[in-house]
C-alpha cells in the first residue's frame, strides 16, 4: 500500500499576501472572519477539523449536551469565503528568517503569520496529576469524563465496599474558576435530579462532589460578591467546597493536599491552570515563564515584524491594568483577534495601525439551575436573572442557528424535565477513553 | 489503589422469578417492555449503556445525524419500571445446569433466560477483510466511519498523485441490502451537495462511491420493482453498481474481487453479512452453521425449558414460509419480544402459551433525498410518497420524543439547506479510531 505523501502542504500561491492563523479558537476565527473579502490569502491551521465552544464542555462532560451542539466545521463557517484555505495539521516550528512554518503536513510560506493556539493545561509540573486527572480543555476531554462519570456509577453497583464505593462516587474537581465551579454545579445536579432515577440501587448520599481552590475564594476574577455568592450556591447545592488547598500529588485514587489531608477519588478532574504552549523557533526572550508569547500593543511579537499573537497564547506588555497580560478568556481573545484582522489590512494597504485597548465586559459563571453569577460593567448581579443573562451570553456566542437551536432545545428540555439526557458511554475500550 | 472487585454483579434478591436478557436490541427492549407491572424481575445485561437505532447509523456516518439522536440509555428507558435492573458488561457463557450465567461482572442466576444478543459483521473468513473495513453495526464504527471519510477528504487535498487521490476519495461498499443501499446514496450526496463546498481546491469528479453486490440485484428481500427502483435511482447519482460482484480480497487499500477486477481505495465499508454470536454452554446441536440459535415455535432454544431466544439471534423451526429462518432485521425481533413476554407471564401463571407467527408488514429503503422504495403488504411504492413513508415509519420507531424531534429537525434542516453538519472528525489519535 503506497504511504499517503504528507510532506506539502499544497496550498495554491494566489499571487496575494498570504496571512497564516495557527489555531481556530475563539481568536484565530475573528482575524479569519475580518478579512473577509479583503486581498489576502488567508490559511488556517488547525488540529481538529472544527471549532469547539469551550465555555460549554462541561455541559457535554455531564450529558446536558450532545458534543455537536457545541463544535462547528471550519470549513462549513467559511465556505463562502473566497481565499480562504483551512489545512488539518500540527505546527511543528516557525523560521522567522525563511518566513515558513513547519507543519506535520509540510513546510508552508507565509507573509503574515498570526499566532492563536490557546493554552494548555498547566499542571505545574506534577506529573502524576497529570497521568491520572481528566483536563477540561478539548470534545475528547468532556466526551472522556462523560464515560468515566457514567461508568463509575454502574461499577459502584458492583461493590458493597464502603470505600471503593466512595472512590467510584465522589469527584474532585481542583480549580474554582468558571469551569471548576460550573462542573462541580452541574454534577450535584446529576446527583440530584438524574442519578436517584437512574441508580434506584445506590445509595447516592455517598456521592460527594469536591471542589478544591488554591486561593482564598472562588472565581478570583470575578467581584467578592460574585465569589460569596457561588460559594453559596455550591454550598446549598451540597457541592464541599475547599479553599486554600491545593493538590500535592494524585495517583489515581488518593488525593493528597498540601495541608496533609487526603481524600479517595478515582476521577479527578483539573482545572486549575493553563499555560502557553509555545512553537518552537522564536527567540527565547520573547517568551515568558508561563508559555505566553510577549507581544506589544499590535499583537505583535517583540523582535518581529510580521509575526502577531493573540488570546491566550500572549501576554499584551505596556497594558498597566494587566501587567500579567490579559486574562486567559474568550473576550480578550476576541477583541485582539478582531483588531488585528484591522490591522492586518491596514500594514498591507500601507496605513497606520492601532494599538489594543482591552474592553473589560465583565464576567459571568453559571451554578446549575436558576443560578448564576454576572459582573458587568453597568451592575452586578446574582441568582435568577443573572442565570438568563449567561443563558443568553452563551447563546449568542455560539456559532450556526442550527448549533443554538438545539443548545436552546436542549436547555429547555432539561430546565422542564429536570433530565439530561446524553448520559451515554460511547467508547470501544473498557477505559473510557475514546 | 485497590482493584475493582468486579466478580460479583450484586443483584438483589426480590423473591420473584427473575428473568435475565441478554442484549437491550429492538428484540430484547420488547420483552423487557412487555414485563411492565409483571410480578418478576427483569434483569438486562448490555455490553452498552444504551439501545442503538441501528437503522440511522449510516446518517450518523455520513454526518447527518449526531450520535445523540439515535442511542438512549436503558436507564432512563426503564427509569419508571419497578422490579427492571440493567446491568452493563459482556456475557460469557451459560451453565444451563445451574441456571446461571457467567459475565464479565460475576456469575447471576435466572429463572427464565432470553437471548437477544443480536447478530455480528459475517466477513466469510476473510481476515483480511475483517481487518481492513469498517462494519456498520455499533455506534462506534458510524463515527470511526464519519471520522475516516472527513480525513480522507482532507488528505487528498495533499498530494498531486492521481492513484493516491483515488484511493482517498473513492468508497467502497459491499453489500447491496437496506444498510449498502442507503449508505450508498447518502454518500453521494455528500458529493453532490457538500463536499464541493468544503473541498473548493479538489477535483470531486474523482471521488466515486462503489456498491457492490454478490447476487443479481440490489434489495434481495424486497420485491423486483423496489430493486430495479433502487438500481435505477442509486446509478441516476453517480453509483457505480457492482452486481453479480464478490470481494475475494482486501489489503486497506486494493480490493480484489471474484471477477478477477480490483479496485484502489482506502476505504471499504462491509455491509455484506451478519451471523448469529453464540454464547457457550449450549448444546452444540442447537447452533446453526451461521451461528444463530435454533428455536421452537414459542421462541424456545431447543432442548431447553426456560431458555428462549429471539430476533437475529433466533432459527426458528417449522415457519414454511421462512425455512432459513426468519430476516435478520428489526421486525420480527421485535414482534417475537413481544409474544415472548406474554408467553413468559403465561409461563409463570401456568397458562398455555401461543406460537410465534411473524407478520410481514413490508420493508423499504430510503436511496437520498425524495426517494425511497417501499414494499408494503397493501402497494408498492416508490419514489417521493414512499420517502415520506419511510421517514414516518423510522421516526416513530425512535425512542424517545427528545430524540423524535432532533432526528426530524436535522431531516428538515438538511433537506431545506441540502447541508450534513455533523462533518466533524472527534477523535484522539491520527487514524480516526474512536
């Protein structure tokens, strides 16, 4: 069987300034979609073949959606889009000095070359942790602990052990942001509304959902009242909340805190850090402690001309409200991705260009049904209405009507039936792991 | 860490006669449907957590359907039947002496034993075969279909070299019954109506899809007219019709058939043949040469008391008008669950039970959009009505409203903007196996 050649790329040379975006995350697809009709030939690089709307896998890792609801095919979003060209690949490195990038499919040109690669999870170095935990960062991630969840509870069928039980029933997740604190909602809920019908034979007062916090409270980004408000919530809702704690060590079943306590898990799930992952190629100077890639007020990498980052992957230098960059969020993202594609046309058509302003919209998370806590910039508020403000939020953001319809339906349906219903194991091995 | 104790299935006495089914298909969900309110215990085991709506797998393959849509989860199924306990893992053998089974989660004892385990991919011996195609039977294969058809495409966009461009974008399917037939045609409207959208930079030309067929005509169980129907509408899209065609080898990558013709392509879907899974410890004199067990008129293994056998698992003896058995389909599995759990309950009561006679209503196939045939016992149809008719009839078959109305929207949706949107490769490692 002759190999499958994958050595080029085989992207036609349009005779027009060719702009390359590593990454179709929530960045590299506004620099995409504001060039839109404009004289650049514009290549996208990507791992999968879709974008994912990650605000939400931990609705797909706890069954509230089904994984398609929340990806959407690069190639469909921008199929009427001219000079547009996606690629499936891996970047491998950058050679400023040719102008190319390395790719697990070939080496390609570029006139522009817009890095926007996200994060990654930072396990600090522990690495059994990272062995043995579930990430939060990727539909293979949710579609995993989705498995794991599901069927650790048909095991502790299997047991009258009080403790392999326990290790089967309780979760730990490490991280209170936004995912840790939405994850450890949503799982009290299947605790409380879905498994009681679904395991008749459990006695689900075992089940216990932790959530651990290195800091001082939750949502550190968020305003105090936001913080005291979700421990409130997660409280109610039975969720032990942990804070000043942190993860000492993890292998797969005892959880040990750097205050000496331990605790029996089989999942654990970490959300308690990212960090850059940096592409070989650049100097060394330009890259920070953290992975991120230093970049001025343009996004453009520091010593470079042509070479721009965004989102995650850059910390923004000269911005004081943010001396550590900018927050590791989608609207950062967003905002710098939009603003680049502006001025990516404007260096080509020769005119001057902006620097990056961070318009702080504020912040929101949501702790399962009718809770949610928002801080935007007009008023703060909690509970009910808060909860139809992230609803709404979320809605728009997500890309297709066809996608927010049936995210809607889906919200509807469970807000009604107190059911979620994708609560599937779908995977060929024993392990759960797809 | 402590090892999963997984030797015993801890099912709880109830003092009622227990009866086990092996296998949650459109067969075994009947019988465990029909003991709703019965004084006995109902006990499924399932190597899933979910039924499958093997009908749709091939929309889920093609990217018209998500995997959601078409599986449910026996627990929420039977969620509000008392005395129904499931049980996920793999039956091994049944001592028939003891009245036990052993499974991958310990040993159980049953009063009345069903097995409904349904039917595997039957690849004739052939190894080779077996290695290199992808079946069409679980959850599992549609998506590591989806997944491979996605990146075959964007690997052709790789190379130059026409061989190798054929072997990604032509398909080959073996197997001219409902499954090949319908495979056939969604695949070719994926070429007509999506492709060229996504793929601008590809030659769609190239790609052909293969239907191959060992007998005279497509559709062998339907009447002549659906066949030539089918044959007539499949080679209007592009399908090139293989019949009087078997494939003697397949390397993943050449296929050779009994012709002495070959054909390049790297992707062989196998949609030829099922066989009966027998489970040891059965007399081997009950067993047929396709693996299938023989059964009395009462769905009875031959031989046996209280072990009974249904669906595609099931020969049943003395039915002139099917002396091979029964089709290896939906129907009479499902209409021999039924009579079985009422013969069951008449069991236990000590009343006399009545004999399977299977009712043919008819089968269809659907070949794309506005086109299907449908063989009914009052007409023939094909064609625009007999579209809407199998709609209808598969829409209605679905468990579950939530799922109903999903599958009819996606219908709606792709019929009204001729788009698949579920073109998604969700997968962790570079061959796109799940």
């Amino acid at each position: 069987m002759p190999k499958l050649i994958t050595t080029r790329t085989r992207i036609a040379d349009l005779g027009k300034p060719r702009i390359i975006i590593i990454g179709g995350g929530f960045g590299g697809l506004e620099v995409a979609k504001g060039l839109k009709g404009f004289k650049a030939q514009v290549v996208l690089f990507d791992r999968y073949n879709h974008h994912t709307f990650q605000p939400l896998l931990y609705q797909v890792a706890t069954s509230g959606l089904e994984t398609s609801s929340i990806v959407f095919p690069f190639r469909k979003r921008f199929s009427k889009q001219p000079d547009f060209f996606f690629r499936m690949g891996e970047v491998i490195s950058i050679n400023p000095d040719q102008n190319t990038i390395e790719t697990s499919i070939g080496s390609v040109k570029y006139d522009y070359l817009v890095i926007a690669n996200g994060a990654t999870t930072n396990y600090y170095g522990m690495k059994d942790v990272e062995e043995n935990s579930i990430p939060m960062k990727t539909i293979i991630d949710s579609i995993q602990l989705r498995n794991k969840i599901i069927r650790n509870l048909e095991n502790s069928l299997l047991t009258d052990d009080p403790e392999l039980m326990n290790s089967l029933m309780d979760f730990v997740i490490v991280g209170g942001g936004p995912t840790g604190v939405e994850l450890a909602g949503a799982l009290s809920e299947l605790k409380k509304h879905v498994f009681p019908e679904d395991y008749k034979e459990l006695e689900l007062s075992h089940m216990d959902v932790h959530l651990v916090e290195a800091g001082p409270r939750l949502l550190n980004g968020m305003s105090k009242e936001a913080s005291e408000k979700a421990l409130e919530y997660l409280q109610n809702m039975g969720v032990k909340v942990h804070l000043n704690c942190s993860v000492k060590s993890y292998d797969g079943y005892e959880v040990i805190f750097n205050t000496g306590e331990k605790l029996i898990s089989r999942t654990l799930i970490w959300a308690a850090g990212v960090k850059g992952k940096p592409i070989d190629g650049l100097n060394a100077d330009c890259i920070t402690r953290n992975g991120r890639i230093r970049v001025d007020q343009y996004n453009r990498v520091v010593g470079y001309d042509n070479i721009f980052t965004i989102g995650d992957a850059a910390v923004m230098e000269g911005d004081v409200s943010f001396p550590n960059g900018h927050p590791m969020m989608a609207p950062p993202a967003m905002q710098q991705g939009r603003l680049l594609a502006k001025n990516l046309k404007r260096i080509i058509q020769k005119k001057p260009i902006q620097p990056f302003r961070y318009k702080d919209k504020g912040s929101m998370a949501t702790i399962g049904r009718n809770r949610a806590v928002v801080d935007l910039k007009a008023f703060k508020t909690q509970g009910f209405f808060a909860w139809f403000v992230w609803m709404f939020v979320h809605l728009i953001s997500i890309i297709g009507f066809r996608n927010k319809f049936f995210v809607l339906f889906s919200w509807f349906w469970s807000y009604f039936s107190y059911d979620k219903s994708n609560r599937l194991i779908i995977s060929r091995n024993k392990d759960g792991v797809n």
